[in-house]
C-alpha cells in the first residue's frame, strides 16, 4: 500500500510538502524523505510523536535511544509505518533537530495501491520555502494562578528566607 501524507510546518506561513511512501517503510525512511523534501541535510536528533485529531503529543518515536538505560523508546528504525498508522489513527507530530525545535504536523492523507513503475518515496507537491530559522513558539501557561493568593508585587529579598525552614548551609 501507498500512504499519502502532508506534511505542514508549524508557522503562520503556509509551507507544506506532500509525500508518497510504501507503508512497509521504516520510520526512518520516512524521516529522511521528509528532512529531504524540507532541504534538511538529516543529520540532527528527531523524534515522531504519535498524536490524534486534536494534535496532542503521544509516544515517541526516536531516531535514537537517548534514554540513558529508563524506559526504553522505540526507535524509528524498528517501526513501520503501518505498524503505527492507518484509516482510524492518521497524525503525527515530527519534531526536526532538538536545538531548533523545527516542529511538523503530519497528516495521512490517503491510502492507495502502488502503482508499478512509480518511485517511492515520492515528493508529490512542495509549497512555501523553509524560513531562515524555525518559527518562535510561545509557550504560555494557562494557569491563571492561585485563588487564595494576591499578587501585590511582592518579591523576596536576600534577608526574606530566614522565615523558610531550611538549612542555608545544606551542602
């Protein structure tokens, strides 16, 4: 089978590719072809995260195990696409180069037979150019603070934590 995705940059402008790939292939296969089609040289850290329809981040899917022996991840190489994707579960979120943080929504378009003769992975429609840098995300809190407490400016000063119970000298 064939999987049709479309693949959209977190920004305001509109940059977007679409992409054909065989089902059987890897996750990272598929990592790569879209780091290509976005002109990345694919040589930084990324990670799939399985999402839903409201675009919530799920299980990671790493390129590499940087667990440090807890809880092992997958790992791209070792999954499939269809063994995470198909008609009910369509999203991911792909995350491209931790330090930039270039964040994509994934979206299975379709699913169609191969046609014999026909390349895979083939990059379908390409629209927009990759900004310069990655957009800037705004991570606000929704917290909108504590009932019970008043915000009257007040900040602690260097002789206000005597009134704390611990030890200055802990170390």
């Amino acid at each position: 089978m064939i999987y049709k995705f479309r693949i959209i940059l977190d920004a305001e402008e509109d940059v977007f590719r679409d992409l054909e790939v065989e089902s059987g292939s890897s996750m990272e296969d598929f990592h790569n072809s879209i780091a290509q089609s976005f002109g990345f040289d694919g040589t930084e850290m990324a990670s799939f995260y399985i999402s839903n329809e409201e675009w919530e981040q799920g299980e990671e899917i790493a390129l590499f195990d940087m667990s440090e022996g807890e809880d092992r991840v997958r790992l791209m190489s070792e999954v499939r696409l269809e063994d995470i994707l198909n008609a009910d579960r369509r999203n991911l979120i792909y995350v491209y180069d931790f330090l930039s943080m270039w964040t994509f929504y994934v979206e299975l378009a379709d699913i169609s037979e191969k046609i014999d003769g026909n390349p895979y992975p083939n990059l379908m429609f390409a629209h927009g150019q990759l900004p310069d840098s990655p957009p800037t995300k705004s991570f606000e809190s929704e917290f909108t603070g504590n009932p019970d407490f008043e915000d009257n400016g007040f900040e602690l000063g260097s002789d206000d934590y005597g009134d704390f119970d611990f030890d200055e000298n802990w170390n």
